[in-house]
C-alpha cells in the first residue's frame, strides 16, 4: 500500500483565489490515481487561524473556509473512493489552536467546564520575579509556557504560542478525542494520521529540563509519557470498530520503542513515521545543518528495516510538508533528475508503505528567497532568530535555503504557464522560479522523467510480491558512494543499487549476484551491461 500526502493550501486552486482547495483536488483525483498510489493522507484541512498552517485547529468538524465546504469535502471523498482511493485525515490532538473555543472558555478561569481542558500551572516566584511554572523551550518559539492574564495562570505550549497543549489526563479530553474520530469515521474516512501522538502524555510532575539543550529541552518528560499506551489503547477501540488504519507521528522515538505501539495484534498503531532517516544533514533538526551523509542515512534505513521485520510495517518516505525539498538536501540540482529517480529507487522498494509528499513526483526543489520576510512557517523564522545569531544575514539565510520547511510548501508545478498553472490569481506564497523547466505537464510527456519513474517503481512494487513480502538486506554498509539492498522471498530477489556519487563509479556487486543470469528491471539511465555507474546512477535487477 502506498500513499500520497496533501498539503492542500499549495496543491491546487480550483477557485482561482490564489490558494489551494478541495475543488483543485477533486480535479487532481485522476492525476492521484495515475500515480499508482493506494490512499491519500489530507494533512490538515480544517479551520485553522494557521499559525502552524493547520496544524492548529480551531474547529475539528469543519473545513476551513479557504478550502471549501463539507459538501465539497464529501464530493472529493466519495470520488476518491470511486477511483479506490482510500482518504486519512490528520489527527491533530495533542494541542488546539488558541482560537479554539474549548481554550477561550479554558482562559477564563478555573471554574468552567473547559478549565481543566489545557495544561495550566501557576507560575513561580523568584522573589518579586514571576518566572513560568518550569525552564521547557517550546520547540517553535521561546519558552514553552504562556501566562493569561485572566486566569492568572501559565498553559503550556510545546509548539507556538497559538498551539496550547491539550490536557489528555482529563477524560472529558479524551472523550472529545473519541468524538472527532467517530465524526469523520462516520462520514466515511478511512483512518488518520496523527499528529506528534506520542506527546500527549505529559510527565504530570513537570520537572524541569537540561538548560543547556534549546528547544527540546522539556521532551524526556512529554514524550512516550506515562500513560501514553493507556490512552492510545482509548483511541484503538474506537479505530477498530470502523476498521481504521492509524499511523502515528513519533519524533525522537527509538526503534525499540515504536515496536511496541505498533507490532502484534494488539498493536495501538498501525504504522509510525519516524524521523531517523531525516538527520543524514542534521542533528536532530534540520536547522542544525552539516554536510549530507550517506553512511548516516544507510545506517538509520537499514536500523528500522531489520528491527520491523516481520513485526511491523515501516512507513517509507523521504519528504512531507515539515522537510525540505530531498533533491536538494540527499540528492543534486545539478544531477536533478538522476538524483530525484536514484533517490525514488532508495526507499520505496525497502519493506513498508512509500508515502510521497505532493511535488516529490516531480522532483520539486528547494525554493531560495532573498530575505526572512518572505519566509511565512513560524519555525523557520524563529531559528533564524534563534541560531547562528553572531553571523552575517548573508551566510544565515544560506544555511535558511537548505533547512526551512517553507520549500515544501510553495505551490505545486503543474505547467510551465503563469503561476505554474496552480492558480489563475497570484498564489499566497512565492512559486519556485524553477517551474519553467520543472512541471507535471512536461514530464507527463517525457517517459524518462521523475514523474514516469515513480509510476514505474510504484506499479513494479505492486505487482512484486517480493518487493512487498521480502525480507531486507544491505550490502556495503560502509560505502560512502552507494546504497545496495536486497529483497528476498521464497528464493524470488531483487538487488537494489543506488549510486549516491556525482561522478562515475564502478559497480559493486555480492558476489552471487556477479555470477547471476539477471534482468534489468527498473533503471534510471539507458540499459547497459556495463560496470560503471553514471552519477545518481540506480539499476533494480532481478534474479533469474
Ligand atoms: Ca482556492
């Protein structure tokens, strides 16, 4: 199974507004399906005062104004059910906006029924000195605590400051939870994708953090909390009487522990994004920036294949709307559609669901703005005032153009006409100038390009039960040049060779697989028996 991911404000203009809604989606369905993708996962698409681009919801059971209507919504729905496309909504529910209703009520003092919605503590006293109830940054903006005047008390947020985090200990809390599945499960969604789940259950203590880690400094005591499986376990019951598939977001957790969410048949999660593999140019965010490694991403690929195998699934992806554009950060401009087809080759024949993040099929690049002012994402714009503070505007935003989330989030290149051809009004974020030579239109016509090479993989994966069943292999571990695997089932494999290497290289091979009689399958150059690898060069053999 695989899946395609909406980030709906960027991906099509059906109403000529200048930004992206359900009517420019309904008329992408086709153009979904054609891809070969099984299911589409709606990053989130409800009223929002986007402060976080949806990802703080003021009303879980509508849809956001700029985006159209439930009407609308049930049209693209039922559609893409028509076309046997299944539909994930995202799960935002470890905070609220600050504009939802529950948390203006929630401000107003302790004795309503939403008092104890948020998480509130009084602050503390140095002497005169009122400081926050303890010293956790927020992972987007300043200290993680809030103080409301009206309340005379701080609410916590891990995120920004418009993102308050739920209180998930109070039930009333997790009933609402229950409430907005059973909503869109009832309307006919097929499951969610849930956001940073594994927070929302917070150390009820709240110790203090390390001083000395920025950011991240509050995480040990919110994440995989305390009672985080008793509350997960909550939200099965409900996935399971309408048969739905749930995938949660788990940043920072470690292998052993994702298991346990979501291997057996008692599993509270079907799937987990992990974020491993997404630090082969960074430490721990990609704000934090060094030269990109293939020894490191190898290693963090090669760590969740063998520890799921034959446990759990892995979702296999490379980009989504929170990372930039991966041609840019794994792969080269320069060798822009050997390395978008190389990286393609990389991931979605390991064992899991491919997911790809709208754009990616097109080898969509990294967008590079001249100053902070025409950045919108509220993380982007706080590491740049965060970090790297003593050098000069010149070198920040370079390091800016290789980190901020916002390259993912410029409107889809569909043609080379005005605006790319995503809207017919001036688009409310700045099109990557390179859409000329890059677009769906061109690439639809051209049967080497990435578009056609991700149809290609998707229908060979498919149609493989190798590729889908077989257990993983890497080869060459420790070479800095290329990525080779293997999938094997029942005596049936497959050799994935992936060059990472801007220049000629020679092939390595296993030594069984030398000696092989073996077909070329999938490749991104013309066929050749050569040993040479041509830069971002990737062959997918066959064994006969
Ligand atoms: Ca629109």
């Amino acid at each position: 199974m695989s899946f395609y991911q909406i980030w709906i404000r960027s991906f099509a203009d059906g109403n000529g507004d200048g930004i992206g809604d359900l009517y420019g989606v309904y008329d992408r369905l086709d153009y979904i399906k054609s891809l070969g993708v099984d299911a589409i996962w709606f990053s989130p698409v409800y009223p929002s005062p986007n402060a976080d681009y949806g990802y703080d919801i003021s009303d879980y059971r509508n849809i956001h104004p700029d985006y159209g209507t439930l009407d609308q919504f049930r049209k693209v729905l039922d559609r893409a059910h028509e076309l046997g496309l299944i539909v994930l909504m995202d799960l935002v529910i470890n905070h609220t906006s600050d504009e939802h209703p529950w948390f203006k009520e929630s401000c107003k003092g302790k004795d309503n029924p939403y008092s104890d919605y948020y998480i509130w503590r009084d602050p503390r006293f140095k002497g005169e000195q009122m400081l926050p109830p303890n010293n956790w940054y927020s992972q987007f903006e300043g200290l993680a605590w809030e103080y409301c005047e009206t309340r005379g008390q701080y609410y916590l947020h891990v995120f920004a400051k418009k993102q308050p985090d739920l209180n998930m200990d109070n039930p009333k809390v997790r009933e609402e939870v229950k409430g907005i599945m059973r909503f869109w499960l009832d309307m006919g969604v097929d499951g969610f994708r849930e956001d940073v789940i594994t927070y929302i259950s917070k150390n009820p203590a709240l110790p203090d953090g390390n001083p000395l880690l920025p950011m991240i400094n509050g995480l040990p005591h919110y994440k995989d909390g305390p009672r985080l499986m008793e509350y997960l376990q909550e939200f099965r019951e409900v996935a399971r009487e309408y048969n739905a598939i749930q995938i949660g977001e788990a940043p920072f957790t470690p292998v052993k522990t994702a298991a346990t969410y979501i291997s057996g048949p008692d599993r509270v999660l079907d799937m987990m994004i992990q974020f491993d593999h997404m630090t082969a140019d960074c430490i721990m965010t990609e704000y934090v920036w060094h030269r990109f490694m293939l020894t490191k991403l190898k290693k963090a690929f090669t760590k969740w294949q063998n520890a799921m195998n034959g446990r759990a699934w892995n979702c296999l992806y490379l980009e989504n709307h929170d990372h930039p554009r991966v041609i840019s950060r794994y792969g080269s401009e320069k060798f822009w559609r050997e390395s978008g087809t190389c990286l393609a080759a990389s991931y979605i024949f390991q064992q899991g669901c491919p997911f790809i993040y709208q754009g990616q099929e097109i080898g969509m690049t990294n967008i590079r703005l001249r100053s902070i002012d025409q950045y919108n994402d509220v993380s982007t714009i706080n590491a740049y005032h965060t970090f790297r503070r003593h050098r000069s505007p010149e070198s920040r935003m370079r390091w800016i153009h290789v980190s901020s989330r916002d390259s993912a989030r410029t409107p889809v290149q569909w043609t080379d006409g005005k605006y790319a051809g995503f809207s017919t009004a001036k688009p409310w974020f700045r099109v990557n100038p390179n859409y000329k030579r890059i677009n769906a239109a061109a690439q639809e016509k051209d049967p080497d390009s990435i578009l056609n090479f991700y149809r290609r993989c998707l229908a060979l994966r498919k149609e493989t039960e190798t590729l889908i069943w077989g257990s993983y292999k890497e080869y060459y571990p420790r070479s800095r040049k290329h990525y080779v695997y293997e999938r094997s089932y029942l005596g049936d494999r497959y050799l994935i060779v992936c060059s990472f290497a801007a220049k000629e290289t020679k092939e390595r091979l296993p030594a069984d697989w030398a000696k092989a009689e073996k077909d070329l399958v999938i490749g991104n150059y013309p066929f050749s028996t050569s040993d040479i690898l041509h830069p971002y060069e990737t062959r997918v053999y066959h064994m006969r």
